[in-house]
C-alpha cells in the first residue's frame, strides 16, 4: 500500500491507484480521479457514485455492474455509456471503494 496526492490530499492506494481508505474520499478526491480516466462527471455520474459508495458501507462489499443494474436501477447499457469499457472498475476507482470481485 502507497500514498498519493489526490485534490491536494495526501490519500493511501493499492498498487492500482485505488483508494484503500474509505474515509479518505471526498467529492475533490473523486472530481480529480475521474478526470484521471477521462471521465466528465455529471449528475448522473455522481449519483450513481454515491449509490455505490452507501451500497459498499450496507453490503461490505462493491457492487457489480449487475448489482448496480438491479439495486441501483442504472442499466448496464447506460453504465457503459457513464463509464466508457470498464464501466464497474472505472466506478468503483472514482467512489474510492475496492475493485468489484470478478473484475480484471
């Protein structure tokens, strides 16, 4: 595990760039990843990351693009469409939440 400077905040990642502390994100933390990807964040870009971060404090784990179809109502077409090719890791890196399981 190493440390970064994200939105002027020093932060602890994995080897991924991942944020691995939840209490460490913040709206700036996560404006800045996603601009990190290439990822222009609307309303709907972060209500569906807020969605995903309570889901992850409820279930204790991160929800799968599946999950986030089902639970959070977001189809998986339109998650593509927020998320361009990777949309559950892409997701998951912006909410400062763990790769879902199954993702490469």
């Amino acid at each position: 595990m190493g440390m970064a400077t994200i939105a002027g905040k020093d932060v602890h990642v994995n080897e991924e760039g991942f944020l691995t502390e939840f209490d460490e994100w913040d709206e700036d933390v996560a404006a800045e990843l996603a601009k990190n990807i290439e990822v222009e964040m609307t309303d709907e870009h972060w209500a569906l990351i807020k969605w995903l971060r309570a889901d992850y404090q409820e279930k204790g784990e991160t929800a799968t693009t599946r999950r986030v179809q089902t639970a959070g109502g977001v189809p998986t077409k339109r998650q593509f469409e927020l998320f361009p090719k990777k949309p559950a890791k892409k997701m998951a890196y912006i909410a400062g939440v763990p790769k879902p399981k199954g993702c490469v």
